[in-house]
C-alpha cells in the first residue's frame, strides 16, 4: 500500500501508529520524500488511480529492506523529521552508513508484553 502525505511528521506518526496497532501483523514500513503524480486508469466502467514517478519505486525498495515490524527511513526524510524520531520513546532507532554518508535509519518497537518474555525472581529458601 502506498500512502501520499504533505507533511513528513504525519508520515512518520501514521507509520508508529499502524505498527503500535498492528497485533499480529507485523508491517515492513518505509518512509521517502519525493515527487509522485496520481494517474487514473479507466477499466471498462471503473477507474482505477494509483501513484506514479521515481518515489513509489524508493519507497517500494526502501519498504523490502525494512525488516518485519520496523520502519525504515530514507536519508532524506530521516533529515526532516530526525527530531521526532529522536524523541520516539522506548523504540530502538538504528542507521546504516557508508563511510560518512547516512544510507537509511531504521525504527524497531519494542517488543509486546509476554509471558514468553516475562521473568520471575523468586526468592531462595536457605
């Protein structure tokens, strides 16, 4: 699925929000900045719109890299809304280099409360 916003921050929110959301879905997400047109392609008596341009492949390719459950980010978005993703809460944010050049920054939740994860720590009888 492709979804097109104006504004980066709301991006970014909608993203944390659909993998905070998702029980056991786990989403591969990616965010990108560019241009895009919506075409409409008539099938008979239907219309069919969808987006194209150079932005829909990134964001394809950006979304397979992302790992299942996580977010990654462009270098390009992740330069307009680093400050949010910084102050994102308990999420791991992981970035990727190439010498000095940032390749792409990635957002992994923390896991879900289980009881597979859960420890106890009983006190010892002496």
């Amino acid at each position: 699925m492709l979804v097109h916003f104006e504004d980066p921050f709301a991006a970014l929110e909608m993203a944390l929000e659909m993998q905070q959301m998702a029980c056991e879905a786990r989403f591969q997400i990616g965010l990108v900045s560019g241009e895009c047109a919506l075409a409409t392609l008539q099938l008979e008596e239907r219309e069919i719109r969808t987006f194209v341009g150079g932005a829909v492949e990134q964001a394809e390719a950006v979304a397979r890299q992302a790992a299942p459950g996580s977010i990654r980010i462009s270098p390009e978005t992740y330069a307009r809304v680093h400050v949010a993703v910084g102050s994102v809460a308990s999420w791991m944010l992981t970035s990727e280099y190439e010498g000095e050049t940032m390749t792409s920054a990635s957002l992994t939740p923390p896991p879900r409360p289980s009881s597979a994860l859960s420890t106890f720590a009983g006190l010892g009888l002496t």
